[in-house]
C-alpha cells in the first residue's frame, strides 16, 4: 500500500464558486453549514461536535448534569453560547 495515497499538501487553495471566482473564507465557512438540501424554507439542521475529555473531566461534567437535572450537551451548549455570546 502506497502511503502516497494518503497525503495532504500542506497549502490547501481555497475552493472556486460555480462561476470560477474563488471565495472568501467566511463565504467558504457559511456555505459548509448550509448544504444545497437545507436551502429553502426549513431551519438549518444543527451541526455535530465531537471532543475528547479527560476521563475525570467527563465524570465532573456528567455529575453536574444528573446535580442539575440536565443534559451533558445542554451544559455544553449553555457554556459556548455564554463564551461566544
């Protein structure tokens, strides 16, 4: 197996639009959250994330939320929106 297969240049070009013109990086970002299939009318569908924690990070976070009567991703969500918010 070719490990060629594999690689990843380091300097990726910022991908075009149909019409050729290359975009910008907040048009090239906006676009990736809202696929072709979500155009329209209907709200956009909510993006997954995936983490890693320290595993007695996690068991702190999980018994805050069975302390506090909801979700790890309610608490998670709560956090981003006060952080950026």
């Amino acid at each position: 197996m070719s490990s060629a297969k594999f690689k990843i240049s380091p300097r990726v070009a910022m991908p075009a639009d149909p019409t050729g013109k290359s975009l910008s990086q907040r048009e090239f970002v906006s676009s990736a959250a809202l696929v072709q299939s979500q155009a329209g009318s209907r709200p956009p569908k909510p993006i997954r994330l995936n983490l890693d924690l320290d595993p007695d990070l996690h068991r702190q976070l999980k018994m805050r939320a069975v302390e506090t009567g909801v979700t790890i991703a309610q608490i998670v969500r709560g956090l981003i929106v006060r952080e950026l918010g």
